[in-house]
C-alpha cells in the first residue's frame, strides 16, 4: 500500500511555559508558542490552535468536495472552527472540537442536504478521524447565505461609514472641490455595496462600475483612509468576521484591480 510523508521541522527557545518557537511547514515559517490563557508566552500559534486549524483545513476540502460532487451550488466556504480544552490547569485535556460551516451562495431551498452533506463531511474527514475516540468532535450550526450582508445591515455600514469619512479632513477638501451633495452618494453606494454583498452579482460587471464612477488614483493615500475606514466601520458592526471579511475581500479586489 502507498504511503506518503508530511514533514515538519520545528526549532524551539526556552523552558517549559517561556519558550517559543518556530515551525516551518514547506516553504511557510510560523511562530508558535504556548497560549497565553494556559501560562504560556501567547506569541504566534498555540499547539491548540494548530490542531483546531488542521481539522477545520481538512473538513472545508472535504465539504468543497462532497457540495460540488453533489451538484450544489456555492461560491464560498467560511468556517468557524471552536476547540474546547477542559480540567485546567493540571489535567489538561481537548473535550472537543466544534465546526460551524456558513455556505456562502448556496441555495436556501435545499438547506436539509447541505446541512446532511456538511454532517457528511465531518465523517469523511481522514484528518478529522485521526482524533476519533479522544475528544468529540461535532459539527454545529450550519448557515446558508446568498447575501453577506442584508440591506439593513449596508444602510447602517453606509451611514456609518461617511459619517467617519467626512470628518477626515482629505475628504473633507475634496468634497467641497468637487460640490458632492454626500446624501445622493450614500444613497449610490447603498445600491452598489448590496450588489457586491450579493454572490451572485457578477465581479466584472462590478468593477466596471467603480472605473466609470471613480478616476482619481486608486494607489492614493486618500484611497486607502477610505479602504481602513470601511474596514474599521464593518469591524465595529460586531459583524460576522467570516462574512464581514469576505465582504472586505471583494471590496479590496475591486480596487486593486482598478
């Protein structure tokens, strides 16, 4: 029978809590050390954190796999992956692993089979078997999303956002250069942000949008305040990160590739 190897090398300073260290994964260094909530230094990764990522990496290529196998639609997976450790501080020990899978551009009609497929998924997950028998390892809620945001949710980010915007005094400038009633732009970009919100609006045809509205210099100074300022605005919504941040994925796309 084939048998195929995954190495690692580690190099690793200091005793017992104090130390830290470096693990190189092919061409990829990561610094790692104990998690601080357990005494250790809480630089990098955590030994726990490793292994709550490792299962969660197998069971998104397992359910990308078994979805499209299937023939259901979606564009996205955004995984969140929860480890519980319990009987602190002596006898340590993992209880379980919980993994919640959000199906971005799924449809919502067949929720029951993503949801029995995501169950599937877990049970296929060769990595996820390896930890069979020593801790629980359960998948948790399974969320279906056509939209990363709802229209409520863009109205406030939008308010929000310029209510930030025009209080930098670069912006300040150049809406008054440019005589910008910042009402009719905001009703704009509540319209265009719920196009990019939707996975199923098509990239290209948003992109070219933006270059027929915008024709200053995406590489500005100016262009990245409103980048941090929107990504500022998403994070103090209390959104879902892993919709938020593919919300701001998509964002970003678009300007660097205007």
């Amino acid at each position: 029978m084939k048998e195929l190897s995954f190495e690692t090398t580690l190099s690793w300073s200091g005793a017992d809590e104090n130390g830290e260290g470096t693990l190189n994964i092919g061409e990829e260094s990561v610094v790692v050390s104990g998690p601080e909530n357990m005494g250790g230094k809480g630089v990098g990764a955590s030994p726990e954190e490793l292994l709550v990522s490792a299962i969660a990496t197998c069971y998104s290529e397992t359910l990308s796999s078994l979805l499209t196998n299937e023939g259901l639609t979606f564009q996205t997976l955004a995984i969140q992956a929860e480890g519980i450790v319990s009987e602190l501080p002596k006898d340590s020990s993992f209880k379980r692993i919980t993994i919640h899978p959000t199906i971005i551009g799924a449809d919502e009609e067949r929720y029951n089979t993503y949801k029995e497929i995501a169950s599937d998924a877990r049970d296929k997950c060769f990595v996820g078997q390896a930890i069979k028998g020593n801790m629980e390892y359960l998948v948790g809620n399974v969320h279906l999303v056509n939209q990363l945001l709802d229209q409520n949710q863009i109205d406030e980010l939008v308010e929000t956002f310029y209510q930030r915007l025009i209080d930098i005094p670069a912006f300040q400038s150049l809406f008054q250069e440019r005589d910008v009633d910042v009402e009719k732009l905001k009703e704009r970009q509540k319209t265009f942000l719920a196009q990019v919100a939707d996975e199923g609006e098509d990239q290209e045809a948003l992109l070219e949008q933006v270059q027929q509205r915008h024709t200053f210099d995406t590489n500005s100074e100016r262009s990245q305040m409103w980048l941090d300022t929107m990504r500022e605005t998403l994070h103090d919504m209390e959104l879902s990160p892993e919709l938020s941040d593919r919300f701001m994925n998509k964002v970003n796309d678009l300007f660097n590739r205007m």
